[in-house]
C-alpha cells in the first residue's frame, strides 16, 4: 500500500449490479463472505464499507470482524441504509409518516452503535430524502423534519464521525441533499462536531461543482470526513472506474487532498455493471496511485505560483511537465 | 376513448419497477396476466405494448390474445428485448462477438414474425449498442455492425413496419442510436421502406431536444411510426406521468401531431417507482385528453399567424388565452 | 398593480442586449432617462433596478430620482456592477491583486451609502469571482479572500439589506457562490443579519434546483431578500418570459411564495435578444399575474393535504382543476 | 509544423471577445492586419478562417493575400456570417422573410466565390437558423426553407467544399442544425457531394456526443471537411484551451483521425475571453503536439485487439503507460 494513502471500497461494487434495464443483474450474487475473499485479492486494499443491515449487523458482524482480520480488510464504514425498502418510498428521515420516520432514525443510532464498537465511521446517504413532481409535497415540513432527524441521528453518540453523502438525484428525480453546499449548511445549522462530509465524485459531477473546489471548501470548516472515488459523465451517477473521464479533475483533487492534508480514507464507490468487479477496482487504485506519481513530477512550489496569479495558459506547461513532457521553453 | 386518438401503454409500466436502489422493486411482481388486469381498469386506453420473449411470446401468445380481445386492448407493439440479459453486455444488433450478434439479429426476426401474425408494429430501442468509456470500443466496426444488423432486420419482412427507438444514454452511458438525427439518418443510408422511429419523450428531453421540432422532422419522410409518451426532468429518462414538467412542450407536441396528421398510438411508457400504476397511467391519460381540450380554445388560424411570424411576445396572448384568460387586450 | 404583489424590472433589460455573437447587439443603446420612459409604458410596473455606477451612480442620482418620481417607478435596487469591466477579469471580491479586491469593496460600499440615501436594497452578483480552467487557481485562498470581503461590505452599513445573488457559471465557467447551499453557508458563517439572497429563476434552474425548494429553505432563515424572475431551458441563463418554459415550477414558486409571506418586490431580470423589451416585461408581468389567478382557483386546504401525503397522482386533479378543468371524479 | 498535421485558427480568436456581461470586450479591438501578426508569431500555425464579408472581403482580400503570403498562413477557411447583425435576429437561410432569406443565400454564395478564387473551403454556421421559445415558429415550415437554401447554396458552385457547423444552441436556445446526426441526415437529403461536416469540439460536447464517435460516423461517409478543436465543461460553448477539460475525448479524438485518414486542418476555434490569444493558441497547438506523441507511445496493434473486445478494465494499462507508467503486470 502506498505510504499515507489508504484505500478502502463499498462491498456492494461486487454485488449483481441490479439496474431497471437487467433486474436480474448483470451477475450472479455473492454472500458478503465471498465478495470480501473477492476484495482481498486487490492489492493497495486495506478497507471494506458496509450498508447496515443488508451487508453487516449485528448478525454477522462477529465473522466478518473474524474474516476482515484474517484479509487485513479494516471496517471502515458502516451505512445505513435508506433506501432499498419499499417502505422508503415516500422518504426516510424526512418521511411525513412518523413512524416510518423514526424507523429511518432507529436504524441510524443502531448503525452508530455498531460502528462505535468497530472502530468505523458512519456514512448517511438519504437517497429517498427528496420527491420525484412539482406540487408533490411541503418543502417547509420535510426540511423541519429532515433537519430534526439528522440532530437526533448526531446527538445519539458525539463520539462517532457521522459523514453526510449529498446528491442532487437519483433514485427520486430530487433529493433534499443536494449539493456541497446545502450540506455544509445544515451542518452550520445543526452545529454539532460530528457532522462531517463524504464527497462522492459522482455526486459532485452531476451538480456541476469542481471537486477540488468542494473539498477544499468542506475542508475549510475540518468536516472532510471521507471520500468516494468513481468517475462518470456528469449526467448521472454512472460509478465507473476512477480517472477514466474527468481526468484533470481527478488529479487536481489528489493535489488538493495533500494540500489540506486529508488523512481519511480514499473511499473507492464503484457500480461496474458490465466489468468485472475485481478488475475495476484494481484499476481504479493503479489509475489513482499512478496519478499521484504524476503529481511527484512537479515542483510544487512553481505549481503554487501559477495558482496564485491564475493564469491558465502558464499552467499547461506545469501541466505537460506532469504528463512527461520534456521540452523547455519560455512562457 | 377520444374520438381518433388512441392510447396505448407498456405492459411493463405494470411491473416491480426495480432499479439499482432498490433491487428488490417498489411493489411485488405480477404475471402478465394479472397486468393485463389491471390495465383493463383504466379508462381511455386501447392497446398493450409488450417485449418479446419476457412478456409475450409464442409460448402464451393464445392466451394473451384472448385476453386482449375479452379486455378490448388491442395488441399495439412487440418489442424484442435486446437489453435485459446479461448475454448483451457487450452489445446486441452491434455486438463484435458474432454469436451474440446473430442471437440478437435472431430474436428481431423472430419479434417481427409474432408481429406480423399479430397485426402489430415492432420497436426496437438497442440499449446494449453502444459504450461506457472512452477509448472502449472501435466505433467504426461497431457502426458497421450495427447498420447491417438493422438492414438485415428491416428486411426479414417489409411488411412489417419497424420503429427505431432512439435514446442518449442509459443503460451504457452511450447508445449510438441517440438523437432523432443519427436514427433518420440511419434510416436514410438503409434506405427501406418499413423502418421508422418510435420517439419517446423523455429521450429527446435528455437529448436537448424540442420535442415538437423532432416529430415534425420525422414526419418530414413520413416515418413516425410510434410514440412513447411520458416526462422527465430531462438529465435522465425518469418516465414519469405525461404532462407533469414539460408542460408547454407536451401541449406543443399535440398540436403538432395534429398538425402533421399523425394517426398512430398515443403510448404511454411510464416507469411508475413510486406511484401507483394504474393511477399514473389514469393521470397521464387524462392530462393528455385535457390539454387537446385545452388546445381546441385557440383559434387556428391566429395560431398558425402567429408561429409564421415568428413573435413570442405576440403568443403569450394565446396561450394565455387557451388556459382560459378572459382578458381582451391590443398586443 | 396587482394587490401585495410589486413588480420592479432591471433597467439593463432595455439595453442593447449584447452578446458574442452579436457584439453590436440586437438594437441600438438607449440612455437610461429613455430606458425608463419605455418601462413607463409597462402596466404593473413599480420599480426598477440599477447598476452602480453605469446605470444609476452619484452623478445621475438626482435626475434619476425625479424621473423616477415622475413616472412612478421606485429605485428598488443598486447593484454594484462587479464584472462588466476587463479589470474584473481575475476576479473581484476574491481577487489575489490586493488593489483590485480594494477597489471592488470600495464599489460595493459606494453602492451600499447610495442605496442608504434612496431606501434600496444592494444586490451583489460576484460574476467574475471564479475561475475557468481546472488547476487555475488556490481554491482555499480564494474562499477566504471572498468571505472576509462579502463580511467588510456587510459590515459597512447593518442598516441597508444585502442581497447575495447565486450563479453556477457565466460569464466563468465556474463561480464560487454557485447554489443556494453555498450562499447559506457563506450567510450562516458571517453571521451578519442584513446578508440575505436574492434567487435568480434561470440561476437555479442551471443548477438544478427545485424553485420552490430554494426559496422555502432560504425562508427558514429569513434571508429571501429579492427575487428575480425569468425562464430558460436550464443548460444556460437564457432570461427569457417568465412561466414560457418552467410552467409548473413557476407556478409552484408563486404558491410558495404566498406561503412563505413574501412580500418583497417580484423582481423581473429578462435579457430580450430578440424580443422588444417593453413587449417581453409586459407579457412577464401578464403572465404571473394570470398564473397567480389560477392559483386562486384552487382549494388551499385540499392542497396542503395532497402536499402532506406526497401523492403525485392525486395532485394531477387539483392541478388540471388550476387549469380550469371541470370534470368531477373519484382519484 | 508537425509532419502531416495542420493548424489553423480562426482570426477572430485574437478579437475583443465581447460577451453580455462584457460588453465592450476584454481587450481592446484590432483590425484585421494587426491580429494577422499576432497569428504569425504563433509556432506551428499555418492557416487562418475569416468571416466573411467582417473579416475578410472582396475589400481586403488583396492586400489579405499579400499579408498572408509573407506570413506563411494560408486562407483556410471562408465562413460566410450570418449572425452577427440584427437583421439574423429572425432567421438567416432559414427566415421566413424572403428578403432576409435571399440575403442570406446571397451572402454564402458571395463567400463561396471568394473561396474559389483563395482555394479555401466555406464553413456555414446557422447560429440564427432555430428558435428560442416553445410555441414560437413553424417547424415545418423552417426545415423546408433551410434545407432548400443550404441546397441552394451548394448547388451554386459544385466544386468549392461546404462545411456545415452544427451546434444545439447559443445564441438562439435551439438551433435547427443542432447535432452530427441531424448534418449527415441533411446532407443525406440534399444528395450533393460537396456538402460535409465542420466538427466543433465544444458543439459535439454540448450536445453529449462522443467526440471520436462523432467523427468516425462522419467519415463512414466521407464528409469530415474541417474540424474545430477547443474544449469546455460541456453546459456550454466555452471555446477554451484544446485538452484542458476533455483529455481522455481530445487523445481519443486525435487517434481516431488517424484511423480515418483525416488530411484536413487542425482549426482551431478558442474565445479567450479572459486571456491572452497568442498564448491561449500557443499552448493549444502545444497540448496537441503533445498528445499526439503520447499517442505513439502506444502499441497500435496492442490498443486494436482491447477496441475490439470492448474491455475497459484491460485498456486502462494501456492508457497509463501512454501516460508514461512503466510499470509491467498482467492484466
């Protein structure tokens, strides 16, 4: 593993990949044990995130502590999950049905209390959190009650990072946490010290933010709590090997995750439908692994000067310099 | 049913609707049968439209038809599935293993037979056929492929017309046939006389595109042979109940089906995650049937002045005035 | 005008509409005395908005504030005009060259005193305070320039309102106040309380925003200080009539807006290339106020409860009954 | 220059870039001999395009051709503008005022014969040919008009080539020429075998084509006339830096037309609106240079066989050690 940077990965990139076009998926599925001895054969790995309860809880959580060990594969996320039942359908968190609202908050705190006793972070993705039409319900009321449950959810155990994933959309054509900054601010309003962020590239992609500049941003408050690496083409959340579109943006935000010296995870969220698992996520840690190399060729010093005067035509040299070039030249 | 429009809708809209959140379904399956059934409940529609094999096929084409016929609902469209198999990963009509190829080339003729015995059209919408990343797949072979599939289809029975169905993106994150003008210009190089295009709204939304130019274009060589109607918030195909974002490009769209004389069916392809079925396609039925009510307020020839003219500040009067504005006023 | 609602339009929407494509632009300049005898012409009409100091500055004020009186038009807003000038080119508030930044500050208080003197809001929109390329610039060191130059200007005057102004892009590719989520955040961490937002329509729809949504959360700080009204196709920020595209989402913002007690100005910010300006701000002005007569069509109370069930299906009722649909049925 | 590769730029790149929040330009205008000798210090450049009868006419072509003669700068290109005066405002070779129209079509011929006697193509950009509003024209109507004037057009002299530039939109929000599919499907119509296709890279990306794919399709008929390479975040037609967004589309791009043999100009189109011309060219050509030898660094033979099987994961190996990785493993 490279010094200083740990990679971990969703179990669920080694699922069936089950979309509306392949219901069936475009895989056989695997018990989480045999997806984990898939895992342990990447190299650079070092960590496993979980969906709570589907993946981990209470059931298996003494073998798969065992077989995690045995890997070398931390736990490094517990996430509940909010999304995947029927019941979810008209919101979690912020759902109007009480009762379905403080069962989306039961199995947060449970999720918490499970990640207290491994060691994890707990990342909240509240993907039914949102509505599909105009005119179909109370922004007023869903955002009370979305920000309620958030603070009941953080308030259960201060001592537990809790990491909020925002995403404009998808499954519900529009999630009420949207965007870099509609997260922070929550977090401004709630103003506990266990809220934090986890930036899924993805997400950021679809809502138009430059990555680097959200990182950067949600650092500027020490709420980096962790990151998913993927990559798509904006559109939509397509979870594809990292570094495979947005090349340049990719590696500015390696840059810039020395830079604010983040030392959480490099969360690898992968959906390959038609790769295999195993290889996509090995690729994804040689592609960041070798764009870090990248970012070694240059002398960070001039690299800082030419971000300071902005000067984008200046920059491609440094940039060209990264990539190999040898040509010297005046500006 | 409204005097000369006919509705139509995908037997599928009846279905689990799972998607990669929630792999299980919104709602328990049901087998075709029991869709039928539930489609006979709504008002207003006169035909199914079905994928071969999974839906309808020679195994329970009797039953299916006796169905129809005691339901009232017309047989309207028989789709080949060329998506929802693993088997089509890499490809179907394009696909560079010719095995699969074949297969797929196989399961059209096969589409078109049932087809033809069951006075219906065929659609093809090629899911499969295209690519996830850049620098994945030799563009010129796959186009070739590609034409020569759809030739060789398109001549397997030219008394059968066949609806091209265009679409961006999803399931890959590029489909080669995406936009109006690449299906017509296929259409054009094939050059016979039973292929045409089946345009689905939510496609052309994702495409940019005006929904009313493209059918106008289409009709232009007289080859609207099918359409899907539904509404989405155009980043991706949310096939949500008609009317419901896109508003004036929907009543747009009536007008100009009019306009051009169109005499197909009106189908609905709607993918109901969290709605009732049988209320969202009710829904679309009827905002569709209001809003030709809506259109039969304004004067024609004012109209028609008016779009020659070219003026958007002088049609606002009107489409005040076809939601019911009492106003009188100069311009 | 209408009763509780005020209309005020940007004076800049009767200029000469120049774009790239059209450096002359599309008719001819028009000095500001006569651009106010044309929007003297609009019925509805009460106020206008200026930028500072190319529209409306300490030089013209006295003409400008007879005029103004004369043709009852109010000085609703001064907005200190922060990228019209090549020297804004690397960025105004956030700009690194110390004596750039300070004269942008300077204008901005220049402004604020003159708004003082007339009883306006300002209103900032930091354009050029951004970047165009990745790897342009130090994004932490940019963030912190523009939040400690948005608090001295704040600070200047707690006695006049300061409406922050949101855009994803353009005239750069990317500007730092993107979203509604970003500027809360920034409002939430200065801490001041005459920072407020004013919500562009095409601003959020480029971003994706639900309309509504937005305001509803900016009113749970009661911080919606201004609106401005428009419409666009959501890929850029066309300025077009208000309610031609957005229809339902337009419609759903008059509702919230109501429900939120507003009572602010309904600020009209159009950009009518092609379109005579006095014709485009009327048939805006036409078009809410219609859309607010439809709005009264409805039962309110059946309406919220719809909104508390979330039940997109049953909602298309009371929507085609807003239309003046007069079918009665069961849902 | 490059062996084999040509570059050219349009004169307008070194312009005042105007836009509408820019009115009077970032810089200072030039005429057209002053900005003829910025082009000339540019390394690698050999060729310039002109708008005709702006920047080049039957006026100044004399002393054009002696400037370029000495600078070594071929005329390349002749574009025929129809849309930078407000007589466009309405439609140029599509209008459905017959004056405007005839003048439009006199105006491509005027600049076809120029072209004839310089050598150089015609590109024809109809930025004015579409619509900005739902309900606004007569779709019908306007395809006829245009395709009977482009038809004219080329039929006016058979042996000068046409490259029509497709675009989605800006200035109006939708242009009929708006994708590659719809260009081939008109060429297709029109049947004349001096009609071909401009590429723009920012157009294709704005319209979420695959930029290779786009050209290989293009070339399956012959008709790729002229490219015009630039890049942008894909909202919108940025123009900026060849390479700084699109790095994995641009490299695939400049394989692909060596695959197909492309022998045209490398144009280049930029609106450096916020930097230096000279440079932003400059580094554009050197971006393309560079790229074009990381490209042989690549075993062709080895990059065919993972194209033809389509394999994601195998061809990221291949792309890092285009990039420079040396690292030697198994797939």
């Amino acid at each position: 593993m490279r010094k200083g940077v740990k990679f971990s990965v969703g179990i669920w990139s080694f699922g069936p990949t089950v979309e509306r076009f392949c219901p069936s998926g475009y895989r056989e599925d695997m018990p989480v044990e045999k997806r984990l001895e898939q895992a342990s054969k990447i190299e650079g790995l070092g960590g496993i995130e979980y969906h709570y309860p589907q993946e981990l809880s209470e059931k298996n959580v003494d073998k798969i502590k065992e077989l995690s060990k045995s890997y070398g594969l931390k736990i490094v996320i517990v996430a509940p999950n909010l999304f995947s039942e029927p019941k979810w359908a008209k919101g979690a968190l912020s759902a109007s049905n009480e009762k379905t609202r403080k069962e989306a908050i039961q199995r947060v705190k449970a999720g918490i209390d499970l990640s207290k006793e491994l060691g994890a972070a707990v990342c909240i993705w509240p993907g039914q959190d949102g509505y599909d039409y105009p005119f179909q319900v109370d922004y007023r009321a869903m955002w009370d009650r979305f920000t309620k449950s958030v603070k009941e959810c953080a308030e259960h155990r201060t001592d537990v990072k809790i990491a909020l994933e925002y995403k404009m959309g998808e499954p519900k054509t529009h999630i009420l946490l949207a965007t870099v900054g509609k997260t922070l601010n929550l977090i401004q309003e709630i103003g506990l010290n266990n809220l934090g962020v986890n930036v899924d590239f993805g997400h950021a992609f679809m809502a138009y933010e430059n990555l680097a500049e959200s990182i950067v941003l949600i650092s500027r408050y020490n709420r980096l709590y962790h990151t998913h690496f993927n990559d798509s083409f904006a559109h939509f959340d397509d979870d594809m090997i990292v570094g495979t579109v947005h090349f340049w943006e990719t590696l500015e935000l390696l840059y810039w995750l020395q830079e604010v010296e983040y030392n959480g995870w490099y969360g690898l969220d992968l959906f390959p439908y038609r790769e295999d698992p195993v290889k996509a996520v090995q690729q994804s840690i040689r592609n960041v692994e070798f764009m870090m190399d990248l970012l070694e060729k240059v002398d960070r010093k001039e690299l800082r000067e030419i971000l300071e005067e902005g000067e984008a035509t200046n920059m491609q040299l440094i940039l060209r310099k990264m990539l190999g070039e040898k040509r010297i030249e005046t500006k």
